[in-house]
C-alpha cells in the first residue's frame, strides 16, 4: 500500500486507513504522515522528506535547465 502523504511503499498491516464518507481511502504509513496531512493540514508538495517534493522539485529544475539552456543558445547568436 502506497502512502498517500510520504508515497512510500508500506505493509497494509502498519500504519493507518483513512476511510472518507464518499468511500475513497487514504493511507497512511505513520502517525508522521497522519499528523502532517491531517492535523497541521499541510501540503505534501511543499514538505521536504515526501516523494511529492522531489517529483515537483524535480519537474521544476528540469524546466529551469531547459530555460537556461535557451538563454545560453540565444547568448551564442
Ligand atoms: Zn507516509
């Protein structure tokens, strides 16, 4: 089972089901993760030991080499 929070690959039998009214179901792999998504209500995008961060971090350097790539070849015409 994948953590909706951390997206790490977790046993089903640890952690915790976060079953919602309209039937979707959220897994946590901690109370870590529980407590940040729940509680503090924060945005896994912009905490920093989530796979969320790295894929958007990511995403956003490839963009900013590929920027500064063309600024490098209009520099050179
Ligand atoms: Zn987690």
């Amino acid at each position: 089972m994948k953590c909706v929070f951390c997206g790490r690959e977790e046993s089903i039998h640890k952690g915790l089901h976060l079953i919602k009214n309209d039937g979707s179901v959220n897994y946590f792999c901690s109370s870590k993760c529980r407590r940040n998504a729940i509680n503090l209500k924060r945005d896994k995008r912009k905490v920093r030991w989530t796979e969320a961060f790295h894929l958007t971090r990511n995403k956003e350097n490839l963009k900013i080499a590929e920027n500064s790539k063309l600024v490098a070849e209009e520099k050179k015409k």
